[in-house]
C-alpha cells in the first residue's frame, strides 16, 4: 500500500511545512508506505505534478486544498485520474471542510473529508466501510465527524518534512532566527466572527496538546537545529493557565528558542503578567487581528473588540517591547470609503511594527458568505482570487479597481514612514530572505 499526500503548486511568497499533511503522515506511517509532496517547496508545476504521477505508482493521493486551491486541485485530480485510473484520490484540508458538497462535485475526487482527518484518515486506508468513517465526504454524503479529545495522541511525522531545506520565507516573512519550525500546539475556536470558518475544520471547542507533549516537541527540533518556533495557532492565550505553565517550563529547559504567532491571537485574552511570562520565554513578535478601524464595522463583523481594549492591549505589548503586527480587512460588506480610511488612520495611529491590508474575502461556508447569498450581492467567484494579495470581491458602492487602490494605499501610508521602513529593512536576514520580501510587496501593490 503507497500513499502520497500532496500539497498543490500555488504561486506564493510563504513556504512552510505543510503541517495538516504532517499529522496525517504521522497516523499512518507505521502500517503503509507514506510520502509527502510539497508542491510549493519543490517549486513543482502542473507538468512537473503530471511527471511525477507518471513515474510513481500509488494506491491513494491526497491533495490538500484550500479555496485558491480550487481549480489547480481540479486539474491535479484529472491528470490523476487520466494517467491512474484506479488510484484512489483523496480531498481535504480547509475547502472542502468549508463547504463539503459543493467542493467534493465539483472536484470530482473519490473521497474527501470534513474538518479533521486524523481520526477518519487511517480507517479509509485500512479499509473500513465508508458508513463508519468519521467526516468522509462520499457519494454526496458527509459523515459526522468525531474531533481528538487527546492531541497527544497525534503526532507530526516530522521525518517527512527536510525543516533545514526550507527557504527563509515563513509565514510572517521575517523571523529573528533561522532556521524555523512552525507548529499547532491547541486547536478550535469558540468565537463568532462572520468572515471566519475555523470552527468548521476544528470545532468550537478549545483542544490543546499538553504541555509537556508540546515542550518535547520543541526539544526534538530544537536537536534538529531549529532556533525558532512560529506558534500557528488561532487561540494559543485562551487558557491562562496552560500559557503560564508552558511558558515556565520552556524558560526551565534554557533552549534559546525565541518563538512568534505569526498567524495571530486575541488581544484582549493578554494581561501584563502574561505578556512579561511569554517574554521571558522567548517571545519577541505577535499578530494580532484588529480587522478594522470602525466600531459600526468590527460590531458587523461579530469581532467583539473594541477600539479601548485595542489601545489598552497595545500599550501592555509596547511596555515589554513585544513587536505587533496588525492584520486588517478592507472592503468588508457594508463598508465604505470612509470606513476604509479610517482604518488606515487607525492602524497608524497604534504601535504596530507591520501592518497587513488584506482584502475581504466571502468563504463559502461562513456566516457572511450564507448572508451575501440571500442578498443576491454575490455573482461568480474567481478561485484564483482567493489568495490573501488579490481581490475577489468588492462592497456596493466601490468597484474592485477602487479597492485595489484604497488598499495600495493603505500599505503606502503604512510603510513610507521612516521608522517602519527602516525597521522593516534591517530585520532582514539574507538575499533569499530579501527576494520572497520583494516578491511578496509587488504582489500586494499591484
């Protein structure tokens, strides 16, 4: 029995371990012939993807996709099946968690799955009735799904992923030591924010791995040579106790680790004591999501945060010198111009070390999504458009163009202050770090 999971080629200036594949390898590993194709990391093509299948003989593939993902995973699922008809192709990832049906008809793939697979995976590979294996998508049916309760009892197949092989291009672009690791300590989300399905792939429910599971991780790679963790998490600071006690014992093991959230948490789940303990960890870097500048839009969003604890939080981080990015929408449903402009002016006017503009985007499957398809406000969708540096939709009353432009300069405003580009050029770490950079600025501008 071979399996191949696949990560699909996508034009983007973030290349890290794909680490969903990960826990998937790792649930299989022991009973099957496993392997991971990184299609961005190896710089494949759809040629070179076709190339590959043709040399290699499999009984499954499973491609990961997310929504930009869409139509090159299409094309993936018929080079396969053209030259390998009787592999099985497998779908999952965020996707088809969104909107399970949808994608699994217009994919036209075997299997896919809802949400998480460690569970459900392994009995597809062995063979169990598709009627008994939690979140598999099959014959337009989705199956309930069952989430771990215990992480711990699911692990990376870290011996699947060559970490000192990847370019310095991590999530977040900058990093204050290389080489990285990124890594998932807890998962699901309690939170309600319309733009958001989180809780679609992982549940509302908080899960995390223990502590001591995640600080041998962290020692594992820490052998391996890496000097830095990028903490993807969406709600790391929920538990205030779990933080404290990893923090204490990561500060105990005396690594030298210095660790980030490049993917962002909650602001206002931060304190000061919990800041100074993080600190003293190795933290130096978080993201936060403050989305917008207005209240009225935040309050559409269900973002529940306000601009008091905004500023509040902010100056806590400042104090103990912990840099902050900002990640902010524009072009929100309902939004206008002024909305946006007072975003900008909002996100200038707070202590933050970066700032990221990104474009709404309506994913199938979210509460906004649901409510732009009642209205009749959505029409055809590009997939392609669905990456954070493009635009797939605009607000009544400004064309995509005009959005275009509102967020060129956003960035502009932004960064063309001395102190942010100064900053923001001597944390660079090297030519290929500076190429991903450039490459990352002319998409977003353009």
């Amino acid at each position: 029995m071979k399996v191949l999971l696949v990560k699909p080629p996508q034009k983007t200036n973030e290349v890290q371990p794909p680490l969903g594949l990960g826990y998937l390898a790792g649930t299989i590993k022991d009973f099957t012939e496993v392997q991971i194709l990184d299609c961005i990391k190896e710089n494949y093509s759809i040629k070179d993807f076709k190339e590959f299948i043709s040399k290699n003989n499999f009984n499954f593939i499973g491609l990961q996709c997310y929504t930009v993902d869409l139509d090159i995973v299409k094309q993936l699922v018929q080079i396969t099946k053209k030259i390998s008809p009787k592999t099985k192709i497998i779908i999952g990832g965020p996707q088809p968690s969104l909107d399970p049906i949808n994608t699994f008809k217009y994919l036209c793939a075997d299997y896919g799955f809802c949400g998480e697979a460690e569970i459900g995976f392994p009995m597809l590979i062995k063979g169990e009735k598709p009627e008994k294996i939690p979140g598999l998508i099959y014959k337009n049916r989705v199956n309930p799904n069952k989430l771990a309760e215990n992480l711990d009892d699911y692990q990376i197949g870290w011996e699947f992923f060559d970490l000192k092989s990847y370019p310095l291009a991590p999530h977040g672009a900058f990093c204050r030591q290389y080489p990285t690791a990124p890594l998932i300590i807890t998962r699901g989300c309690p939170f309600q924010c319309t733009y958001c399905g989180a809780h679609l792939i992982s549940g509302r429910k908080i899960r995390s791995h223990s502590v001591d599971f995640t600080i041998k991780q962290i020692e594992f790679l820490h052998k391996e040579g890496i000097k830095e963790i990028h903490i993807e998490d969406d709600n790391f600071t929920m538990k205030r106790d779990f933080v404290i006690d990893f923090c204490n014992k990561l500060i105990q093991k005396k690594l030298g680790v210095t660790f980030t959230f490049p993917n962002g948490i909650r602001l206002d789940t931060l304190d000061s004591e919990m800041i100074k303990l993080m600190k003293k960890a190795g933290l130096y870097s978080v993201s936060v999501g403050i989305e917008s500048g207005s209240d009225k839009i935040r309050k559409l969003m269900n973002k529940n945060l306000d601009a008091k604890t905004i500023r509040e939080k902010m100056d806590l981080l400042k104090k103990e010198g912990i840099e902050v990015i900002g990640f902010f929408i524009v072009g929100y449903p309902g939004e206008i111009i002024e909305d946006i402009k007072e975003t900008v002016k909002f996100a200038c006017s707070l202590p933050l070390k970066r700032a990221t503009f990104s474009a709404f985007k309506p994913f199938p499957g979210t509460l906004i999504y649901d409510e732009l398809v009642k209205k009749g406000e959505i029409k055809e969708l590009k997939w392609e458009d669905f990456s954070l540096d493009k635009i797939a939709w605009s607000p009544k009353g400004i064309s995509i163009k005009k959005l275009k432009n509102l967020r060129r300069n956003a960035f502009l405003r932004f960064y063309l202050r001395p102190g942010i580009l100064l900053k923001m050029l001597s944390e660079i770490k090297s030519f290929q770090n500076l190429k991903f950079i450039i490459i990352r600025i002319f998409r977003w501008l353009t």
